[in-house]
C-alpha cells in the first residue's frame, strides 16, 4: 500500500505509518538511476518523503551541490563520497565519475546503503569513519533519526552511541586500501576539519584533490572543539580558493556567512 493513503482516506495517515513499520528495506526509483534503497521501519520523515514521491525524476536532495557536482567531476575521476548517508550523491556520482569509493559508519544505515552500492558497479563502500587518527571513536546516532550521525553529539537529542572503526585518509592511501581522489565531498556533521587533519599529507601533495564540497556546520563542530570556519582555513592554506554554494550558482567565500553552509575548495 502506498505511503500516499494518508492523503485519501481518514486516518489514513497514522495507518500509513503503522503499515510502515513492517515494510523495511524498500526501493525508491529515480530516473536514470539505480535504485536507492530506504528503511521505512524507522518512520523517518525524510524515508518516507523519498517514498510518497517516487518514482523521481531526478536525485531530489541538495540540488545546489548536485549542480556543482556535475560541474566539478571528471569522466575519469576518483571521487570520495565522505558521509555517504542513504546514498543518494554516491548515485550521481556514479553517473559522472570512473570511480567513487563511499564512506559511512552509522550502522544503522549500512544494511540498505550495501543494497544500493550493490547496483553500482563503480562504487565501494568503506564501513568507517574518516577522522584525524587511526583507532576507535564514539559515533552518535539520534533516536528520533536514524540518518542523523556524528562524533559531536551536537543535536541536544537523545542518541545511541556506538564505538566505530576511526582512520586517517593518510594511512588508507599510504597501504594502498583507496587509490588518491580528485573530488571530495565531506559531510560528517561537524567533523569535517578532523577529515582534512587526517589527510595532511594529500592535500599538502603536488596532486593533491582539485576539488572538496564539504559541510560548514558551526553548532556541531564547536561540540568537538572546533573554532567556527576552521576546516576552510584549513583548505585556504593548502592553496585552495573558497566559494559559498548558494541556489543559484558559486560566491566567493567572504567572512560573513550562514552558521550552516555548503562550501566548495578548488585549485
């Protein structure tokens, strides 16, 4: 029964929800896509969303990067889908570049994003969480929304904490576990700054990435410590030039900006 009823029929909202709960793992199809498999179970607003409105025409989520995506990658690309989440950019990316490598540790995820990885031939999937060092760190998962993870437990809500597997992109170039990317994107709630530190030696390299979208999240990051605009700071004094990524196309990145912002470092 499609989540929809509740549109129709009386009731049929909290209906739709409990019917939910017994569905799992469902296939949300995008034109021109593989599917993206989503978990209904959880009641996540975002899942169900996803699912009232397919089958989509295009990937429906953060359409401002999805253009600078498309925009930015190469055919013969390596890209690192850093907070991979459901899926969905790891979809475009696959459509754009030879190779994309996806990295996510939130365990409640992993089940339905092995799903979708499955159908991509050029994707894989690492079961970690990038940060500056190698070893273990405490992941935050909330309850009230099983896509929302973080190391900075920033949200004020009750969370799940889970011990996940840490490592510095240094040491998985360094054995030989991923190849060196040419595009990044990075978004991990806060942590971004923590990704950069544990790749000091890519970015300080003569082929270090051209190109890094990431997330500027200032309320998570000062939960780890972090000052507000650091992880840019960090990519400006790697050569970097910085643009804020607005609905309608690049600015260059000035001090006055949103506490919660998408962000893309360029060569």
């Amino acid at each position: 029964m499609k989540y929809h009823v509740h549109e129709r029929v009386r009731g049929g909202y909290r209906l739709a929800k409990l019917l939910a709960r017994d569905m799992g793992s469902v296939p949300i199809h995008i034109k021109g896509f593989t599917p993206l498999y989503v978990d209904l179970s959880q009641l996540d607003e975002h899942a169900m969303s996803l699912y009232r409105a397919e089958p989509l025409s295009d990937v429906p989520h953060e359409t401002s990067l999805t253009n600078v995506f498309r925009q930015i990658v190469e055919p013969g690309d390596t890209v690192f889908d850093v907070g991979a989440n459901l899926g969905l950019h790891s979809l475009t990316f696959s459509n754009l570049a030879r190779q994309v490598i996806a990295f996510e540790p939130n365990r409640a995820l992993l089940p339905n994003l092995r799903k979708t990885i499955a159908h991509l031939p050029n994707v894989s999937l690492q079961e970690i969480c990038l940060s500056d060092t190698d070893g273990t760190v405490e992941f935050h998962v909330t309850e009230w929304d099983h896509m929302l993870g973080s190391l900075s437990n920033w949200t004020g809500q009750p969370t799940k904490t889970l011990t996940v597997p840490a490592r510095a992109l240094d040491s998985l170039i360094s054995e030989g576990t991923v190849p060196k990317p040419q595009v990044l994107k990075v978004d991990v709630e806060g942590a971004e700054l923590l990704v950069f530190r544990g790749a000091e030696k890519l970015f300080s390299g003569t082929d270090a990435p051209r190109a890094i979208v990431f997330e500027e999240l200032n309320s998570a990051s000062r939960k780890l410590g972090i000052t507000d605009g650091a992880a840019a700071e960090f990519l400006r004094s790697k050569g970097y030039s910085l643009f804020l990524i607005n609905d309608d196309g690049l600015t260059p990145l000035t001090d006055t900006r949103p506490p919660a912002a998408n962000l893309l470092a360029r060569r």
